[in-house]
C-alpha cells in the first residue's frame, strides 16, 4: 500500500473510482474509498471524484427528469402523482420543521434518499438547474462524507476490505429501516398519549 498522494494521482487510479463513484446504487462508496486508499489517493482527491461523479450524474440525469415533468403535466394521472410527490415531500420536511422548498429540507431529502429524489423535489419546488442540483449534491455530498469516514473507520479495525464493504452495505440498508421503525413508533406512541 501506497501512501496517499495528494498531488499528481495516477490516472488510471483516478478513473477506476471515479467508475465506482458513478454505480448508482450499491457499493459504490465504500468499494471507491477503499479502492482510492489503496491506490494511495488523499481524502481531498478522493472527495473530489465523488463530486465530479455527481457533477456528471447532473449532467446525465437532468434532460430525462425535464422530460418526465413535461409528460407529468400532459397527462392528468401523471400530475395527481406529481401533486401526491410533491405532498410527501412537505410531510418528510415537516420532520425537519422547515419548509418544504427551502434548502435545508431539499438538502436532507438529497441526503436520506439520493440526488436524483433531491433534484426532482428541488425541480417541483420551482428551482432551476443549478439552484436543484446544488441542494441534490450538497446533500449526497453529506451522505458521502458519512458513508466514507464510516468506512475508512471501520477498515482500520478489520483490515479486509471486502469485509468491510459488506459490513457498510449492510448497514446502508439496515439502519435507515431501524431508524424509520424508531420514527413511527414513537409516533404512534405521541398519538396514543392523552392531551
């Protein structure tokens, strides 16, 4: 293993997390940490990459999410699904007890469920490209952040990486449905309370 470099990283190096960066779905984080802190890549390149994945996810992901709101708004069905998207997102935000369009809200949507559920809220709020994307990417960015250090932390005490990676994907499912059972328990509970 390599000590991490901050300046002048290989290319190929770069590329191989950049490729693990842009899976959408799945190890992408943790197998591209740890594939960058093998490669000797610094934790600022590394973020870096991370950004300009979803820099590229905006790029790719945007014309067809203008294309999905403009079918959305010829098709009467499609709108009462939009309108019903658009409700759900206003009861995830009054968790936050923040408005629905503002950014904190939009940010933690980005965060708890990905960039391209953060851009479309951001798009039914009514912010443009760059304004949507920015909220979209700070908040996967937050995600990002959680998702690495966990897993660079956890390597330090069980030194094979594929190990690791599993353990992380494994909590990537399990602790948001902990969390969301947690959530709605304890609202049942504030419902059952007397006045």
């Amino acid at each position: 293993m390599t000590e991490p470099s901050l300046f002048l990283p290989p290319t190929p190096a770069l590329l191989s997390v950049l490729k693990l960066f842009l899976i959408p779905v799945g190890g992408g984080i943790p197998a591209g940490v740890l594939l960058a802190k093998a490669k000797g890549l610094a934790w600022p390149v590394t973020t870096l990459l991370y950004l300009v994945s979803d820099v590229i996810l905006a790029v790719a992901f945007e014309p067809l999410l203008r294309v999905i709101a403009f079918i959305c708004g010829k098709i009467p069905f499609l709108r009462r699904v939009s309108a019903a998207i658009r409700a759900a997102n206003a009861r995830s935000a009054a968790q936050f007890q923040v408005n629905a369009t503002g950014p904190v809200s939009l940010v933690m949507i980005s965060f708890g469920v990905d960039p391209m559920t953060g851009r479309a809220s951001a798009l039914a709020a009514g912010h443009g490209f760059v304004a949507g994307w920015a909220f979209a990417i700070a908040g996967d960015m937050l995600y990002f952040a959680v998702i690495a250090f966990s897993t660079l932390r956890l390597n330090k005490y069980i030194k094979d990486p594929d190990t690791t990676m599993w353990i992380i994907l494994a909590l990537m499912l399990v602790v948001p449905m902990v969390v969301r059972r947690i959530r709605s328990g304890r609202a049942s509970y504030q419902a059952q309370e007397p006045a």
